[in-house]
C-alpha cells in the first residue's frame, strides 16, 4: 500500500493538544492493523528546542539518534511504542537553516532563494522523506492556522495534495468550541472563522475536531458540517477527558477511525483496543495511592517535566496505585524545613535540570532521604546532586561540588568530560568548544552494562540496556575508590566502564540514581522498569508506615 498522508492543522487557540490528538488517530490507526508513524513541523525560528526554555515550550524531548525535539515526539513514542528520530520533527530554523547552507554552497546556481518554491519544497522533502514503508504517516503543523510562521508549511501541505495524489492525501483541523456559561450556549463561531482561514490558503479540511468540555449534539455538528462544508460524519467532539490515555478510545466510540478508513480508502477493520481498554481500566480503578515529591526548580508546571509526570503515572499503572505528584521548590528548601516539607511524601525524586537554581535544596532533600529511608530517583542532574551530597556528607570531602555550579572545587565529583569513546560512532569523541550552546552534550541513546544482583539488575533483569542522555556533566572516576569504600555501588557503567552510568545504595529501600534520562523510554503497555520499582519500593514503605 503507498503511504497515505494525514495532515493535522489547529485554529482558534493553542493548547488545544493537537499532539495528542495526532497521537490518539496514531495509535487508533496502529490498532486496526495498520503501520503508523507521526512527524511534527513547528514552524518558530529556532533549529531545535534544545536551546528554549522549558519554562516556556515544555521539556525538551530526546530521542535514539540524539534529537532534541518538540514533546510532542514524547506523546507519539508513548501512544505508538516506537522510537521515533530526528526526522519526525522540523521546525522552520532547521528547514531555513539547510536551505540557507545550499545557498551558501552555491547550490541554487545564481538563482533567487524564495519561500516559494525553496522553503516549501524543503518542507516538502522532509515529509515525503520519512520512511516510506508506513501506511500512514501523521503530520502535524504547529502553532495555529493564521500564524505568519506557519504560512510556509501550510502552502507546503496544500500543494502535497497534487504532489502525492488526492486519494492519498487528507486533512484534520483540530479546533475549539467554546461552552458559553452565561447563554448556556456552545458557540461554532470560532470553528467557522478557524475554516474559513484555512479555506483562504486554499486547504479545505475533510475532518473537523472539536475539543469541547461537552459533547456536541446532533444539531451543532450538522450546523459545523454545513458552514464548514464538510461530511455531516467528519465532525467529532474531542471531548475533555480524565486521562490522556482516554482519547484513543473515545476518538474510537465518536468514529474517527472510521471516517478516515473511508475518506483513504484504507482496508476495512476493527480497532483492537482491548489493551487501550484495560490500560484505563487500570488507571481509573487504582488499588490505593503513594505520593511523590518532586523537587526542581519548575513547580507546577508538568509541561516541564512531562514525560517524567508520564512516567510516573506508567509505574503507578504497574503497581494498580494512584502516583499523587508534589512539586517541592527546591530554591525554597533549607535544612531548618526540609523535614516539614518531606515528611509526608512516599518517594522523592529528583529530575533533571540546568544551571545551579535551587542546587542546595536538591542535596539537602537527598540527604533527607538516604538518612530517613525514603525511596529515592535521581534523574541525571538528580543523580549527580546524589554524588554530590555522597561526597559531602558520607565521604567527607567539603565543598565537593560538580563542575557546573562550581567550576574551581578541588572535589569535582562531578565534572566536564573532554572525551570520551562513543560505542555507537566507534570513535573517540572531543567535546566542542562552549561557544556554541547548540550541541555540546552528550545526547540520545548509549548502551550501558548493568552489575549483577543490584537494584539496577533487579528492574531491568538484563545486564545490556539501552538508555537517552542530555548532559554535559558526568561522573569524575578519580573518585571511584572512595565511593566505593563508603558503600556506594557503581551498578550500571559504559561497557568500558569509563563512564559512571547508574549509582545506588546498598541497605537503603531505594536509592538510586542514573545519568540517563528514563523517563524518554518508559510507554503506558510497558511501564519502564526503574519507575516501576521506585513506585513498588515507595507503596512498600508507605504500608510499612501505615501498620
Ligand atoms: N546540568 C547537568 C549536565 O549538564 C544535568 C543535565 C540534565 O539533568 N539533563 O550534565
């Protein structure tokens, strides 16, 4: 079957979840049987959203092959349980930047570089360039339509219509309709300007979603149908739900699936959702609770730290328990409150993070748990403020600090690597000078090898894994020794074991703490297997408490 392309545009607002929306019709479309993938085009300047603050866009998603993408990659692993690469997102810096590069070069031959034809047929190379053996191939448009960023990907997508033929072609437009409390009233209104700017760049949508607190009767989806010239069927509500892991089964019950099978011409089946369905029954149904401390620097912000929150929410399904999520401002924890402020929590985690924000907070909450029991995760920057608070407090070595936050510490238990052997290029690396904050990191997935009878050992039950980083920093080995004397355990190392992977503490209920990110690998069907022991080891604790 030739790959049929699914465009999915947004109007009226953003923050409509677009992403999810693209990843539900994925994972919907997986389930009748076919092969999906997902690309997301975002069209701000920037080349990637390594460089932007989280504070702003959200975490900064990682895949295999290094890519720092939008996190919307997160939600299309996570609904597909694949693994997705640098080609499943462009954003117009990177589509601007390698057209500008052929300029330079000389490739152009003189000629005047346009958005028409240049940018638009860049973006046009980067959609037909995902693999071809899919089915289907979801793409979504950033930002919203009306957006002077986005007017390049929009003429882009329209004139895929012609490229790729129009039975293969298709085009969803997520939008908003607001319940109205006063009149009692849902409004089509925006839905209808949303269109009618759509129409204006000649995209005629043949799918229309409409998120909405309520469902949509009869009547309004009629009233859509008619003003925005679409099937009186190819109107669904995207109704609010409780859990996103919802949304695949209520686009199922609205048709959606079926709408699209009609319209592509795809083979006609049924959507085996059995999985999708005892995935929410589990989670609705939670056979008690833990609650667990979160302690960084972005407090209430789950956008931050949303495939962390997502993670958790996966360990909690594997252990039938609700994970209640408290965000603890580490900036704002001293060794006067940090009692106070942790004594309720189940487990504490610390994630990852940047600059030296709310450092000291961190070390003092970790201390708080290696000394009282209290299960404990250190997520990259978490694991390194683990070493950190280890050296001080056990080893005994003042002002151990890591690089980043004290470049002059004669106790660097943590510092910048120059090198290092990439198992994957099967080179030495050099890392580049800080001049260019793009790219300098250790990024996307390296092996590690796990020791044997450790807690590592025990979740992952294999001693070759695989795992994604975005660091600098790493472990300083000449400190070793002295860990190891003072009972820490190296428990997960590069497969030279010149790289510090995983560290943990024997005789504690859970502390460990890994430079990698596994939050990026962990999926609802296949919960990863440190959330789902950090969960198990604090609802242990809390019935312990409880008795
Ligand atoms: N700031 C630390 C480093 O660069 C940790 C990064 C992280 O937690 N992702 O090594």
């Amino acid at each position: 079957m030739k790959t049929k392309f699914i465009f999915i545009t947004g109007g009226v607002l953003s923050s409509l979840g677009k992403g999810l929306a693209a990843a539900s019709i994925g994972a919907l479309l997986q389930a009748r049987g076919l092969k999906a993938t997902i690309q997301k085009l975002d069209p701000y300047i920037n080349v990637d959203p390594g460089t932007m603050n989280p504070f702003q866009h959200g975490e900064v998603y990682v895949t295999d092959d290094g890519a720092e993408t939008d996190l919307d990659l997160g939600h299309y692993e996570r609904y597909l349980g694949k693994a997705l690469t640098q080609q499943n997102n462009y954003t117009s810096g990177s589509i601007y930047y390698s057209v500008i590069q052929k300029e330079r070069r000389g490739d152009y031959l003189g000629g005047t570089v346009q958005v028409i034809p240049h940018i638009t047929d860049a973006i046009k190379e980067a959609v037909v360039g995902l693999p071809t053996d899919e089915d289907v191939a979801l793409i979504e448009i950033g930002g919203t339509v009306g957006d002077i960023e986005g007017q390049p990907f929009l003429e882009a997508i329209r004139q895929l219509k012609n490229d790729l033929g129009k039975e293969n072609v298709l085009y969803i437009h997520l939008t908003l309709v607001p319940y109205i409390k006063a009149a009692g009233e849902l409004k089509t209104k925006p839905t209808q300007h949303s269109v009618k700017e759509l129409r204006s760049v000649g995209i005629q949508p043949d799918i229309i979603i409409c998120r909405s607190e309520v469902e949509l009767d009869e009547d309004l989806k009629r009233k859509i149908a008619l003003f925005c010239d679409v099937d009186r069927d190819a109107v669904f509500t995207g109704v609010d739900v409780s859990s996103i892991y919802e949304v695949p089964l209520k686009f199922y019950e609205e048709g959606v699936d079926q709408k699209i099978a009609i319209l592509l011409k795809l083979p006609a089946k049924n959507a085996e959702l059995g999985p999708w369905e005892r995935l929410v029954d589990r989670l609705k149904n939670p056979k008690g609770s833990v609650k667990i401390g979160i302690i960084g620097k972005y407090v209430d912000l789950t956008e931050a730290y949303k495939s962390l929150h997502e993670a958790l929410i996966h360990g909690g399904v594997a252990n039938d328990v609700k994970v209640e999520l408290e965000y603890v401002n580490s900036e704002k924890v001293t060794p006067k409150n940090v009692e106070k402020k942790l004594k309720g929590l189940d487990g504490i985690l610390v994630p990852g993070g940047f600059g030296s924000r709310g450092i000291e907070g961190k070390i003092l909450a970790i201390r708080y748990a290696r000394e009282n029991k209290v299960p404990f995760f250190g997520i990259c920057l978490g694991m390194q403020c683990a070493c950190i608070e280890f050296a001080r407090n056990v080893i005994g070595l003042e002002g151990a600090n890591s690089e980043e936050f004290d470049p002059l510490t004669e106790h660097n238990v943590i510092y910048l690597m120059k090198e290092w052997y990439d198992f994957r290029t099967r080179k030495t690396e050099t890392r580049c000078e800080e001049s260019d904050k793009g790219g300098t990191m250790r990024l996307g997935s390296y092996p590690c090898k796990i020791k044997k009878d450790t807690v590592a050992h025990v979740a992952y039950q294999t001693v070759n894994i695989d795992e994604r980083h975005r660091h600098r920093f790493e472990f300083n080995n000449r400190f070793i020794d002295q860990f190891v004397e003072q009972g820490m355990v190296f428990s997960g190392t590069a497969p030279d074991e010149s790289l510090m992977e995983i560290v943990e503490l024997p005789g504690h209920p859970w502390f460990l703490g890994c430079q990698f990110h596994p939050e990026f690998k962990s999926n609802p069907m296949n919960p990863h297997p440190l959330f789902r022991d950090f969960i198990k080891a604090s609802k242990n604790e809390k019935a312990k408490k409880d008795k």
